[in-house]
C-alpha cells in the first residue's frame, strides 16, 4: 500500500468528511479587497497543508476585514472559519458561528454548505427523511474506511460495490479515497472511471478532486484529458484545482497560456500565485501583451510575494497605466513595500498612479511611509490624499500628525 504525506491525508480526509472544497471550487469567492484576498490565499494556504491553528487566524482575521471593506462578503469568512472548527472537532463553536451566518446572512449562498458540514455529526438517515437507516450509515461509512489495511483483492470489490449502490455522497467519496490509497492500478482504474460518468456530478467532482490529490501519472493523464475535452467552464475549474492540489505548476501554467476563456485564464493565474510560482507567473508576464491579463499576473505575483518584481513593472513607463496601477497595488500585496513604495510615488507621474500607490500603502498598513510622504509631498491636494489614507490607519503617530494638521 502506498500513502500521501501526512498534511495532503489530513486534507483528503477532510474532502470526504465535509462538503466539496469550496475554493477549489469557486475561485470567484476570492475578496476584491487586495489585503483582503491575501489573508484569503494564505488562509487557503495553510488548508492546504491542513495546518488548522494558522487557517483559522487568518479567517479571524478575514472576517474583520471583511466586515470593515465588504461587510456583504463577511458570510464566507465565517464559513470557512466554521469549517476550520469541524476540522478541530470544536463542533459547539462551529454551530455557533453557523448560527450567526443564517441570523446576519439569511440569503448567503454559503448557508446551505454551512448546515452541511455538520451533517456528518447528525443521523445520517434523518438528513435523509428517514428514521430508521442512520446507524446503517455511519457503519458503511466505519466499515469503508476499515479497508484501507484491507488487500486490494479484497477492498476493490467491496468498494467498486458501495460507488454503484444508493449509498449517501459522502460514503462514496470516502470509498473513492479509499481507491486511492490502495497503491493498485486497478483501484486507480475505478476512480477513473468515475470521471468518466456522468451520473452523479459530484461524486465526478470529487474523483477529479482524488486524482489531484494522489499524483499517479495516469491520474495526471486523465486529468490532462478532461480538461482537454470539456466543454463545461466549471469542470475545467475543478481540473485546474486538481493541478493545484497536485502542485503541478506546469499545467497550470499551460491552462493560463492557451485557454480561450478569459475568467479560466484569470483562475489559472490566480492559482499559480497561490502556489508561489514565480518562475512561471514571470515567464507568463513577458510573453503576454494583453493589459487584461497582465493585471491579473501580476496580482497574483503580489500574492506570491514577489514586491521587487512587481515594483518594477510599477516603474516601467512602458507598460499600460491600468497595468502599473495593479503592480503598485501588488507591492502592497506582497508584504514588502515599505521604502519600495516610498520610492515609487516620487516616479508616479499621474494622479491615477499617485493614488494606487497611496492604495498599496494602506495596504501594506504602512503608517510609517505614508506618515513621511506626508512631510515630503508639496501640493495641497497631494497632502489631503496622504492624509484621508492615514485617517484609516489607527496609530499614535497618525493621530498626532493629524493633531498637529487641525491645528494649522
């Protein structure tokens, strides 16, 4: 038998213990918000690595973000920081956050993922309408996971068998990782051929989601095949995830290169800043000229970071000034402007760019740089700018520069 490491197993088991991940999902979910949607893929991030403690911070710290910028967008942290808790076992907690979401949300589309992912704590059957079944399905669900130590010989049987029968969702996702863990080309071939139905979309979803997850070279085959062939936006969406979880930056990179659907180019991006790929978001930038794309590109090399490399395209007089605007705001993305950003006002030379870059400051939360541009700007408007940004960062030293401004 062979295994995955231990953080991706965390990972794998929580995909078939709760609803579908929503992120993989529905990249759309994403903050508008630039301070936001770094805390976002961070979050997801530490997900990834199923490393719960860091995820829920950054959620903690999303929702009151959130609830500062986009108080509508605020239902999705407490989602996810619900589904954070599940993952803990702090199920009371997670209720509780639940409950919030319905009593400040009542519309969010995340409510019925919500009450999803506490549906493995209640009787199965009773989810269902029925009384009398719940036992019967939590021990399909034990008795599936029990043949992991099983033999292939014995455990594909018994598993192609629960994929076929009128068994609950999550006790075939559970059967499909079981698959998965087999270590046998004919185990693999049952989750493939699951890819291959289409009777049940999300049970499709969640072998496409497997074959991310277990690296096989075949699964990576298939995987290339179905989003080769699909005709369907979203299950392109679900491959490219995949490709994620599979940290197979290449074929993401392929995708962001040649798909003819700008919002799947633009998911493609995203993720590839998600994964920290640099070298690729790089590569891609210089043989892109679209302005569209660019600005995407390099956001997402401000998710991954890189405040040198995008500074620098927020200095290149030759690119589109839509595109330098994004750079500047990157710079703040990426959590290392400080002088970068100082430097780079002082060669704004529009009021569009002055702005952005007064923009990526509020989002870097420097106080500190915008407090000396503050003493070095001259015009009267340029003072009042710097000013309104400073009035959002609340610090000592911004209050009594603002002090000192009414006392003028």
């Amino acid at each position: 038998m062979t295994f995955i490491r231990p953080s991706l197993l965390a990972l794998a088991l929580a995909f078939t213990a709760a609803p579908a991940f929503a992120v993989l999902d529905d990249g759309a979910m994403a903050p508008s918000d630039q301070a936001a949607n770094r805390l976002y893929w961070q979050a997801q991030s530490a997900l990834r690595e199923a490393d719960w403690s860091t995820a829920l911070q950054r959620f903690e710290q999303l929702e009151q973000q959130l609830r500062e910028r986009e108080p509508q967008s605020a239902d999705a942290a407490l989602y996810w920081r619900a589904y954070v808790l599940v993952q803990l076992r702090r199920t009371t907690e997670a209720r509780t956050l639940i409950e919030r979401l319905h009593r400040e949300f009542p519309s969010s589309r995340w409510g019925k993922d919500a009450d999803a992912l506490l549906a493995p704590a209640k009787p199965a059957a009773a989810a269902a309408g029925k009384t009398a079944t719940s036992g019967e399905d939590d021990l399909a669900d034990a008795a599936v996971e029990a043949l992991l130590t099983a033999s292939p010989e014995r455990a594909i049987p018994l598993l192609d068998r629960v994929l076929k029968s009128q068994r609950p969702l999550r006790t075939k996702q559970r059967a499909l990782f079981v698959l998965s863990q087999l270590g046998d080309p004919r185990a693999l071939d049952r989750v493939i051929e699951v890819t291959r139905s289409n009777a049940d979309p999300a049970l499709r979803a969640e072998a496409i989601r497997i074959l991310g997850i277990g690296g096989d070279a075949r699964g990576a085959e298939r995987l290339r095949e179905i989003y080769a062939g699909s005709q369907d936006a979203g299950e392109k969406r679900q491959v490219i995830d995949a490709w994620l979880i599979a940290d197979r930056k290449d074929l993401i990179l392929a995708a962001a290169r040649t798909e003819s659907d700008a919002t799947l180019r633009a998911h493609a991006v995203q993720m590839l800043g998600a994964l920290g790929a640099t070298a690729e978001l790089g590569q891609l930038f210089d043989a892109t000229a679209d302005a569209e794309s660019r600005i995407a590109i390099v956001r997402a090399l401000g998710i991954a970071g890189e405040g040198a490399r995008v500074a620098a395209i927020a200095a290149d007089t030759k690119q589109p000034e839509s595109v330098r605007s994004a750079a500047l705001e990157a710079v703040g993305l990426s959590g290392k402007g400080g002088e970068l950003l100082v430097g780079l006002y002082a060669k704004a030379d529009t009021d569009d760019l002055r702005d952005a870059t007064l923009r990526a400051m509020l989002i870097a939360g420097d106080s500190a740089g915008l407090r000396r541009l503050y003493g070095e700007v001259r015009t009267p408007e340029e003072k009042k700018a710097v000013l309104r940004m400073l009035g959002t960062l609340d610090s000592d030293a911004t209050l009594d520069l603002i002090e000192r401004a009414l006392g003028d």
